[in-house]
C-alpha cells in the first residue's frame, strides 16, 4: 500500500436515537468521538414497518382536501 494516502481508521462510539450504544471502527471523526444517529434501523420505517404521515405547514390537509372526491382515505 501507499504510504499516507489512506484516513486514519479507530475506534468510535455510534449512539442509537433509543440511547443504546456500540463501538465500531471507521474513518469517520477521530478515536474516541461518539457518532449520535437521528435515523436507525429501530426509528425509520424501511426497517421498522411503521409509516407515519408527517404534516408539515398543512400539506397534508391540503393535499386531502384538493383529492377527497378521489375515494382516498387518510
């Protein structure tokens, strides 16, 4: 291998959103430094299967008002 091309890889601590925590190794920050998660295989739906409609500034109203002749249920 090349010499001084390649990141540093040590040891960090990745936090889970629940606050469960394991150590890993990545070239990510530097040793020690603890990596907090806002999106985990125990939060986001692809893993989960629990999906949740979010409303953001009415959107969602909005869009059920302008479709409810449609037949949609929400």
């Amino acid at each position: 291998m090349k010499k001084n091309i390649h990141p540093d890889y040590h040891e960090i601590v990745v936090e889970m959103t629940d606050g469960s925590t394991f150590t890993t190794r990545s070239t990510w920050g530097s040793k020690g430094e603890v990596l907090k998660l806002g999106i985990d295989s125990k939060t986001h739906p692809a893993w989960t299967g629990v999906h949740r409609l979010v409303d953001s500034g009415g959107q969602l109203a909005k869009f059920k008002k302008k479709f409810k002749d449609f037949g949609i249920k929400g």
